[in-house]
C-alpha cells in the first residue's frame, strides 16, 4: 500500500522510553503531516480516519490483497460529502464493487442466498436498510463508472 501522508516515516512513540515518548510523539506529527506542533489539519486527519474505516470493513469482508488496495484507492477519490451517506455505508459499496471482479456477489435486494454470506452478515450490520444501501451502491457505482 501506498503511504497516506506526505512522509511515510513512522515513529512508534509507545516503544520509546517513558521520557522519550512526547518527543516521538511530535516527530510522528511532524512526519504525517498533519500537525506542526500548533495546529492540526482537520482535512488530513479525516481523510485518515476515512481511510482507517475502509481497512476495517474491507478487512472484516476478507477482501484479497489486491482488492483492498484498488478499493482504498478507489474509496479515497470519492468526495464523500456530496454522496450523502456515512462513509461506512459509501465503503462498503465500494467493497461490493471490488469483490464483483472475483465472482463475490451482494446486492440489498437479492435474497440471501444468492449473495456473498459474508457481506449479507456485514450488511445486517448497518443501521441502514437494504434501499438505503442499494441507493448508494447505485451512487457509487455511477462515480466510479
């Protein structure tokens, strides 16, 4: 995978000695490019976070290697604010899509047979029912074709 921030240097602060962990904290920031020892980016930070989100479901999917990584790259060029849904429900359509390559299938409105199990499991887990779904894997689909 390719490094979210500008300098893919990491400074695991937590292994440093006690009395050296605020430094390597900073250093971290610095290197991420999201703080600079005053301010933070709140765009840069969310799209972190975003992006975090989509390793979680996409690893609670058990997407292959290959899948995660055009999925992140996929997830992370979609202007999330004008679909207009929760970004857990925008990655998993993308995971959807991805999975399609490789003969997985799920769609809200198949029954439960015919769809991938895995997703089907993860899909009952959203607060969100299967028209919200379906709309926004209709969405999704439309900005990636």
């Amino acid at each position: 995978m390719s490094p979210d921030t500008d300098n893919a240097t990491h400074f695991h602060y937590t292994e440093a000695p006690i009395e050296h962990q605020a430094k390597f904290k900073r250093f971290h920031g610095y290197n991420s490019g999201i703080y600079n020892g005053s301010w933070a980016d709140e765009t840069k930070i969310r799209r972190l976070d975003n992006l975090n989100l989509f390793d979680a479901i996409a690893n609670w999917l058990d997407l292959t290697r290959y899948q995660h990584r055009h999925g992140r790259e996929l997830f992370d060029e979609l202007p999330l604010k004008q679909l207009g849904y929760r970004a857990e429900i925008v990655a998993f359509c993308v995971c959807i899509v991805v999975a399609r390559a490789d003969d997985r299938y799920y769609h809200p409105q198949r029954s439960d047979v015919h769809n991938d199990r895995l997703f089907d499991d993860v899909a009952k887990t959203f607060s969100e029912g299967p028209d919200r779904i379906t709309a926004c894997l209709n969405r999704v689909q439309e900005r990636l074709a």
